[in-house]
C-alpha cells in the first residue's frame, strides 16, 4: 500500500472487469510496485518464491521462460515513460507467473501494458480471455504496440532537437540526443530479448496450442520484430547523426570565434590611432582647433574601410 493506495488486485478473470477480494481458481492478480506486505502475502498465500519476486522486481532482470513442476514462469521487458528518470523512456521487467491455476503479474513500476487504474486489456471487445496462453501472448502484442509508439514520439522529439542542434554552440542539445540513443539501446537490448523469449514459447507449447493461438503468437513476434527493426534503424541513424551535429557544434564555434575576432581588430584601428595621437609627443597637430574632430572622422573611415574589407572576404 502506497499512500493508502492498494497495489495488489484480483480479478475474475484475465480481462480485470469484475474485481474480487479472494483469489479462486482460474483468477488473474495484478501487482504493480508490491509493498513488504504486498510481497509477503504474495509468498505465503499464493505460494511464489521469494526469489521469483526479488528477479522480477529487479529492473536489470532478463527476459525468460521457466517451467516447473507446480509453476511456470514468463518475464519479458516493457516499455515505461518516464521523463524525470534521466532518459525518457527505459524498459522494466514485466513478471508472469502461473500456479495453482492462478495467473499473477508483477511489475516493479506502473506502465502502460498494464495500467493499475484501468487494467483491462481489451475494453471495447465484448469477450473475456479465458485462456492464459492466449492472455500471455496479447500482453507481448500490447508491449509490442507501445514500443513502436514510443519509437515514434522518440522520432518526433529527436526531429525537434535536430532544429536546436543547427544553431547551437553547446553541449545541451548534443546531451538530449544522447539520452535519446540510451532509449534506443535499452529498447534493442530487450527487445531482442523478448524476442528469444516468444521463440521458446512457441518451440515448447507448439504441439497443445490452438490454431487461434498460433496465430496470436506470430502477430507477437512480427510485431516485436517490427519494433526491433525500427529501434536499430533509428539507432543507426542517431549514431550518424550525433558525429554529424558534433562537428556541426564545432563549426558553429568557429564561426563565432571568427566573428568575435574581426570585431576585435575592428576595434582596435580607432584604438591604435587615438594611441598614436594622444602620446605626450610633439606631433604637429596638438596646436590645431579641429585636430580631435579630424583624428575622430579618420577613425571612422579607417574603420568602415575595415567592415568593407571583412564582409567582402566573409569575415564579418
């Protein structure tokens, strides 16, 4: 209990429509950020291990599929948005476990596979999930789907920093496309591992599962597949692009430095000529009414003549 907020539910059945204050046989219980008590009750009355729990909730967890004589175990990696992590969005351990009949999913943050407050999977369709295979594999089909949109709205904010970058002189816009190639690694990363994970299911239930099933599976992995291309073309593609702007950032410096420069010397003609004349040095002018007036008007010309000189060579 977070705040008062209970983060572990039972529902009737896969779909989360009707919640129940007892587990019974054929439930699905959704745990999203278990308190101690949480995790206690989690192992003594629904008999998870305790290491089970820790590898779940453990954000550097991989990917896998166990089965044991009395449970089995599925963890695939899931996208999260979160823009106060340091990257915008990064991937977390998403832990389904079966025993006793019961189905129980884990995760150590909330997310939009699963969202807590609105746990149906499939509002909208007029039909439950009875079947946990089938349950298994739509939540791979719903990570999936928010991998490729949080690909595009990475897309979207990279072309942002793009137009940033083309003006600027710092390291700030260089550092935001930095964070968002880290996206893109730790999408690849699980990704790739979600991916193994979908081919030992299919290897392991090919023969018990059923034609709907099968083709559930394949839409899963054609649609991790796609999300997998699409992070490594980016990725590519920011690599590129980060080396380009780098280069980019130089040359705006320089460009700069050449400006500051020329107006450097610009500045120092009416310098250096108020230095000659006004040395304690006869100079046949110091007699004159209208000397400082001439000195001031030749400072001038000489100046102009220098912004000429500068702009038609590109210097300034």
């Amino acid at each position: 209990m977070k705040g008062g907020k209970i983060m572990l539910k039972i529902f009737k059945s896969f779909g989360g429509y009707v919640e129940t204050p007892k587990a019974a046989e054929g439930c699905w219980i959704n745990v999203v950020q278990p308190t101690p008590e949480e995790t206690d009750r989690l192992q003594t009355e629904f008999d998870v291990p305790a290491d089970i729990i820790q590898d779940i909730l453990d954000v550097d967890e991989r990917p896998r599929y166990e089965v044991d004589d009395d449970w089995s175990l599925i963890i695939l990696r899931i996208p999260v948005e979160s823009p106060n992590n340091g990257v915008p969005y990064y991937t977390v351990p998403l832990g389904i476990f079966r025993v006793s009949n019961i189905t129980i999913t884990i995760c150590s943050t909330i997310n939009e596979v699963l969202p807590f407050e609105k746990p149906a999977l499939f509002r909208g369709q007029n039909h439950l999930i009875h079947d946990e295979l089938s349950f298994t594999i739509k939540l791979f089909l719903k990570s999936g789907s928010i991998y490729l949109s949080y690909l595009k709205q990475i897309n979207q904010q990279t072309a942002r920093i793009e137009e940033e970058l083309e003006k600027s002189i710092r390291n700030k816009e260089l550092n935001k496309l930095l964070k968002m190639e880290k996206c893109l690694v730790f999408f690849i990363t699980s990704l790739k591992a979600n991916e193994i994970v979908l081919a030992k299911i299919r290897n392991a239930l090919k023969k018990t599962m059923t034609e709907l099933n099968e083709d559930l599976l394949e839409d899963a992995i054609i649609e991790n597949k796609q999300a997998l291309e699409m992070s490594q073309i980016y990725s590519d593609i920011q690599s590129g692009m980060m080396d380009a702007f780098a280069s980019v950032i130089s040359n705006n410096l320089n460009v700069v430095m050449k400006q500051l420069a020329s107006i450097s010397i610009i500045l120092m003609i009416p310098t250096l000529i108020a230095s000659l004349y006004g040395m304690n040095v006869p100079n046949n002018l110091e007699d004159k009414s209208w000397a400082f007036f001439a000195i001031v008007v030749f400072s001038g010309l000489m100046s102009v003549t220098g912004i000429i000189i500068f702009r038609k060579k590109d210097l300034f």
